[in-house]
C-alpha cells in the first residue's frame, strides 16, 4: 500500500484517511469515503480512475488524449470503442478543445446515470448520427421523460348532457362568400 499511488477527486495536498483491507483500499476525508480502489499488491503503482480528473480535464481539455487514467480505463475495458467514435466526430465538429470538453461531460454524466446505461446511449446517439451532449443527456433521461397514459374517466350520469361536436360548414360558406366578393 505504502509503495503504490491511488487517485482521489479532491484537490493536491488535501488530507485524507486510507484505510486498506484485503481487497480494496478506502479513502476518507472527514470521515465521508471520497474514493475506493481495488488494492494492488504490487509495487510502485499508480492506480488511477479517470472520473477522479474530470475537474482539471475540465480546464485542460487537451490532456485527456494522452492521460494515464484514460490509459488505465482503456486497460481496464472501461472505455469502449464507441466512446472513441463519439470523440472523434465531436473533435470534427467542434475541434480538438471542444470535442475533449464535450467527452469530458459524457463522462460525467456516468456517474450520474450509471457506466452502463451510458455507453447504451452512446451507441443510441451515434445510430441515430448524434454528436451533442445534451442529446446524450436526452437518451440517458428517457425512461424519465415517458408519462403514463391517461385512462379515460366513466362519467356515468352525466353522459345525457354529451353534445354533438360542432361543425364548421356554416363557416366555411361564410369564407366562400367572402372570396367571391360577396356573391354565392
């Protein structure tokens, strides 16, 4: 434990409390868990988890591309190839800052709605031929957007006040006679 480096999402110099079991390592501060990695048995090790840098890649957008933590999720299966296809038509449209900013909130938006459930939207949004976040956020979000259907009320009684729906032809002739300058 002594020898390895563990990434945490809290700024340089902060202090925290590690505490290392037999298989993860727990970090605290204040006594609120900030982090939790696998433990790694080796030595002089940097174990890094990408989520905990999207505050700087934020505000360097540049250094996502060759990032050790993007590096270790690429090892780790983390980072689909979908994820490459999503960044390289967003860096075509908005350029290299903007499309690693934008991949940047993709990201983000896994630990809001899951790792999962964003990749499947990923695929989704390139399917339909969707670059923009917002989009992104929109498929991650249906399943709350969709609203039951309404159910129509029985009225019982009061079905013998039901009226016939009006009808526009009176209307329409009122128009015809207006076009023809008066005459019908």
């Amino acid at each position: 434990m002594r020898t390895n480096f563990y990434s945490v999402p809290l700024k340089p110099g902060s202090i925290v409390e590690a505490r290392v079991h037999s298989s993860v390592v727990e970090f605290r501060q204040d006594g609120v868990r900030v982090a939790q990695h696998e433990r790694s048995y080796e030595r002089s090790r940097q174990i890094l988890d990408l989520e905990h840098y999207l505050d700087v890649l934020e505000r360097k957008p540049g250094a996502l591309r060759g990032s050790k933590p993007l590096a270790e999720w690429r090892a780790q299966g983390r980072w689909p190839a979908s994820y490459d296809r999503l960044w390289d038509l967003m860096t075509g449209k908005q350029g290299r800052h903007g499309g690693a900013r934008a991949m940047v909130a993709v990201i983000r938006m896994g630990q809001e709605f899951g790792h999962a459930k964003l990749e499947a939207s990923v695929v989704e949004a390139l399917h339909l031929g969707c670059t923009d976040v917002a989009a992104i956020r929109h498929l991650l979000m249906t399943d709350q957007l969709q609203h039951a259907a309404q159910q129509t009320i029985e009225i019982g009684v009061l079905a013998a006040y039901e009226r016939p729906l009006p009808t526009m032809i009176e209307y329409n002739q009122l128009l015809s006679i207006g076009m023809n300058g008066g005459q019908a």
